[in-house]
C-alpha cells in the first residue's frame, strides 16, 4: 500500500463529501501506522464534520507529540471541544495553536 496516494484518495473522497469512504481509508492506514499525525488528523476532520466529537478527540491525543507541535491539529482539537460545549478546553487549544505559530488564524 502507498500510503500517500491512499491519502490523496481519502482526500478527494472527504473533499466530495464521501466521508464513509475516506474513513475507511484512513483507518486502514492507521491499522498500519498508528502514528501517522497526517491521517489521523484527516480522520479527526471527518469525526468533526460528523459531530462526533468524543472520537475526534481522542484521535488526535492517539495521534502522538505532533498534536501539541501543529497549530491545525491543536485548533481542531479546540474545534472538537467547542462543539461539544468545552469552551474553556476549546480555548486552551486554540491559544496553544496561536502559542505555536503566532501567525495561525
């Protein structure tokens, strides 16, 4: 498996709105590198698109020591929190996102 035209292909899938399909690329990919930050920030998307917060959560903490070096990771991280009610948490993560790179918006 080539693991980054699986993603291009998941990609596109998310793009057109065919969520179920890009997960099961993902998760696959996952099955193989439990560590990928890249897909598993892509699934972390798709669980937010689908508002199914608890699991975007967990997946990108799963995701290793990326999520707190990447701004997008920790500002979806605050999205997830926010859409459950957490505005404290979900402020927290966006500041830590800004804390990485003063420039992310």
């Amino acid at each position: 498996m080539n693991i980054e035209n699986e993603i291009k292909k998941a990609v596109y899938f998310q793009k057109t709105g065919e969520l179920e399909k890009a997960s099961v690329i993902y998760e696959k990919i996952l099955e193989l590198n439990p560590g990928h930050s890249e897909c598993t920030n892509l699934l972390n998307l798709i669980s937010i698109q689908e508002y199914k917060n608890g699991k975007a959560r967990d997946l990108i903490v799963r995701s290793s020591q990326d999520t707190y070096k990447t701004p997008s990771y920790c500002n979806n991280l605050g999205v997830s929190f926010y859409k459950k009610g957490g505005l404290d948490k979900a402020i927290f993560w966006y500041r830590k996102a800004i804390e990485i790179d003063k420039g992310f918006s």
